[in-house]
C-alpha cells in the first residue's frame, strides 16, 4: 500500500522515482526500481517469517506434538 501511495500521491520515494522513470522513457532505470522492489518484497517476508518463528515458537511446538499425535493414531 505504501508504494501504491507513493505513486500516486508524493513527490518522493521509491514508487514515485519509479513512475519518474516510466514517464522519462527511462526504461532500464525503471525496471532497476522495479527489481529493487521486489527484492525489498523477499527480504522483508524473510524477515517476517524469522520474526514469526522467534516470537512465535510455543505456537510452532504445539503444533509439531499435535502431528505427531496425529501421525501415532494413523499408525
């Protein structure tokens, strides 16, 4: 949402150079943004997930003992 903001509606920001780009036929330059983007995307869910698994980790083991049990009674 914040990219969508900046595009739309700054004068400033990684959205909004992207646009600036686009409109300046400045194609590599665009796409570098867009890359960069995108790579931002993957490294935050990476840390998002390391986050989720570190504050997380009472949930995590409760719900590795409930498939265990549930893989005993299959058995």
């Amino acid at each position: 949402m914040m990219v969508i903001g900046e595009l739309l509606g700054t004068t400033n920001g990684l959205g909004y150079t992207i646009i600036q780009f686009q409109r300046g036929y400045q194609i590599p330059q665009m796409w570098s943004g867009v890359f960069v983007l995108g790579l931002l995307g993957v490294l935050l869910a990476v840390l998002f997930r390391l986050a989720e698994r570190h504050v997380l980790v009472w949930y995590h083991g409760i719900r590795q003992g409930e498939r265990g049990a549930a893989n005993n009674r299959a058995a």
